[in-house]
C-alpha cells in the first residue's frame, strides 16, 4: 500500500496536483474501512419455540415415557439445541439464572423469531461447545418487544365443564324387592315361571363442575351430578291366565362433590374426590287378578358419604375450548331410607304409612321365603315374615361421559 501510494504521489507532483490527490485518497480509505466494518457485522433472527399449552412436559429423553424434569408453563420462551423426530432438543432457562436441557414434543410449542444476539456473544458461545446444537434460521422479521419470561406461571385457567352420559349402578334392595314381590305371587298361584324379570342397573346421568389452579397441571374443584333411571318389568301368568302383575323400581340421585384433578399430560388427566349424595328411591307393584287391583307404592330418600375416581382424554380446540372423554367409578351405599308407602285397591280402599324402607323375608304358607321391600312404620313381624332390615341402596357403579370445556384465562 505505502509503495502503491508513493507511485502515485510522484506522479502528482509532476501534474502539480498533489493535494487534490491526497483528499481523494483519504475518502477513499474511510469509504473502504467502514464499508468492511458495516458488512462485516453478521445482522439477522434466530427461531426459539414458545408453549402454546397450559402446561408442556419437558423430558429427559425424547420419548413418552421418559421421565419429567420439569414442567414449562404457557408462554415460556425456549432455545432450540436440535431435533430428533417430533421431539425438540430445549435448552430453558428457570429462576432467572439455573438452566437446564430437555427434549419436548413439537405439538406443545411453537416457533417463535427474535433478535440475534451481539458479534461478541456469539464468538464466546463458539468457545463452548455445544451437543448436537442445530440452529435454524428463517425470513427475518420486525423485531418483537422486549419481555422477561418468569419461572413462575403467568397465565392460569378456571375450567368450567359441562357433561352428559350414562351410569351403570347396582342399586340392590330396591331390585331385590321388586323380583321377589313377582316370584311370591308365582308361587301363591302356582304359577309356572316363563318370565324374566328386567333388573334396574342403567341410568342417565347431566352434571357439571368448576375447577380453579392449584399448581402446574393441579385444579380443585366441585360440581354436581345429576342421574334417574326407572325400569317396568310386568309377568303374565299362564295359570290362571287373568292374572299379571307389574312392578316398576326408580332412583334419583344428587352427588354433591369436592375434587382434584391433575393432568398427567396434555391429553389426559386423573381425578379423585368426595361426595354427598342425595338420593330418593321408589317402587310400584301391582296385581291384576280378573277385573279387580292392588297395588302398592312407596317413596324414601336419605344422603351419604360416598367417594369418585376418574380418568379422562382431552382435546383442544383453540385456548379457550375444549371436548372430553371421561369415565369414572362411585362407591356409595346409602342406608337409612325413610319415606310413605300407600295400599289403594279396586274397591276404593287406601292406606298410608309413613317409616323406614325394609327389606324382609316373605313365606308363602307351606312354600318357599321370597325377599320383599316395603315402607313400614315400624319393623315388619308376624307370620311368614323373617330376617327383617331397613333396606339400604347401593349407588356403586361406573359411568362414561361426554362433555365440553371453557376455559377462562387469569393473569397473575
């Protein structure tokens, strides 16, 4: 450079333009040096990923069942290292200083641009290497507003559920009582047994619940259901052939319950609680014989402690939405039944009596016992009667419901 500018120095001096030449040749150098220090300056974006979830699982591995190291709340901002498969290979930083690595699942997280870091940043983290680090680049963009990211949860949801299905119970004493009032009248005419009696076991269940955030993935809640179910089952005897009988047991019950829940992942979650359910019961039988009637019918209800464990699958639609799929068991026995039973009859005749639901043994003379549930106003004694109680029924079962979920978002 120094003989290249000596050159042209003689060469100026000859033309008498030696100054003129000079300011030329320092324009010249600034103009060269800050074009090098301008594009020398590597400019552009990086991608990080974003949780788009309520709550993203971030594993040791890059597999479903590879343990959970820590639980990323929605909006948390993390760096890409690389990619096996579906699964991201993160680094994230929690408590505003301790970072960690992890693998999660691409359906959790979404790709979010912002600045590059400084020249000087990047030539330190070159230093320290990095395993299986994949940087991916995209378009740059406008850069994003500047925004700390917590290691607490920012975001959290109240879930509003809405549901509908079926229960299965095994209600007991009140079926009991209803196939035992047919087998006596059988047996008291003589009747042969070409029938079959309808059980009542199946029942519609409505019901809904509103949960709060306790943690990561933890809600409590409480909620109500709501289930009927009725069933008619009527014989008629071949011998004599005027005679029939019907019988029609029902429940209604009101579970009032407290519960937790915790979604094991995205997709799916458990729950468990207590309830008190309030329940009402009642029965109908009546015979036909000829052109004359009785029939009796009987109302009771009481409430009781009873306890729910369930599990359920989960799918989003958008933030705010979501459907489910749950199933659940109940163990629950209420005893104690108190109500009115009534006797009307063809010739006008009606009594009432108000008492405890029983459930007793019932003899044909000279024949077979046979179970039978009664209203009493007191213990059923005398001929033919043995082995009495106070009925108890027997709300355990399974139930499978479908149902919605709105999701309210709150700012902490």
């Amino acid at each position: 450079m120094t003989l290249f500018y000596n050159s042209l120095q003689r060469t100026v001096k000859v033309k008498g333009m030696k100054r003129k030449f000079n300011f030329i040749l320092l324009v010249l150098l600034v103009q060269s040096l800050l074009f090098s220090l301008i594009y020398g300056i590597p400019q552009g974006q990086v991608v990080k990923l974003e949780v788009v979830t309520e709550v993203a699982n971030i594993r040791e591995e890059p597999d479903i069942g590879s343990p959970i190291i820590h639980l990323a709340s929605q909006g948390t901002i993390m760096d890409i290292l690389g990619q096996k498969g579906p699964w991201y290979h993160i680094k994230i930083t929690i408590d505003d200083e301790k970072t960690i690595e992890g693998y999660v699942h691409e359906s959790l997280v979404k790709k979010v641009q912002s600045a590059a870091p400084a020249t000087e940043e990047k030539e330190e983290e070159k230093k320290i290497p990095v395993k299986k680090e994949k940087i991916i680049t995209s378009e740059p963009v406008p850069e994003p507003s500047a925004k700390k990211v917590p290691a607490l949860p920012t975001v959290s949801q109240i879930h509003i559920n809405i549901t509908g299905g079926a229960s299965y119970t095994l209600v007991g004493d009140i079926n009991k009582g209803a196939e035992g009032i047919i087998e006596y009248y059988q047996s008291t005419f003589g009747a042969e047994k070409t029938w079959k009696f309808q059980p009542l076991h199946l029942n519609y269940i409505f019901g809904g619940d509103v949960s709060i955030p306790l943690a990561s993935g933890l809600h409590l809640g409480i909620g109500a259901d709501y289930f009927f179910g009725k069933k008619e089952t009527t014989v008629n005897f071949s011998q004599p052939a005027s005679v029939s009988i019907q019988t029609q047991p029902e429940i209604k019950a009101l579970p009032v319950r407290i519960f937790l829940s915790y979604h094991v992942s995205p997709a799916f979650y458990i729950k468990g609680g207590i309830e008190y359910i309030f329940t009402e019961c009642s029965y109908l039988y009546r015979l036909t014989e000829n052109d004359t009637w009785q029939e009796w019918s009987g109302k009771a209800d009481s409430g009781q402690i009873g306890g729910l464990l369930g599990l359920g699958f989960i799918h989003d639609f958008g933030r705010f939405l979501s459907v489910f799929i749950e199933a659940s068991g109940r163990y629950a026995v209420i005893n104690d039944l108190k109500g009115e039973g009534i006797y009307r009859d063809s010739t006008g005749l009606e009594y009432k009596e108000k008492g405890y639901l029983y459930i007793y043994q019932g003899e044909v003379p000279n024949k077979d016992t046979f179970s039978l549930a009664f209203v009493r106003d007191k213990t059923p004694s005398g001929y033919g009667v043995s082995n009495p109680e106070r009925a108890s029924l027997d709300l355990s079962g399974i139930s499978l419901q479908a149902g919605i979920r709105i999701k309210f978002s709150l700012f902490k």
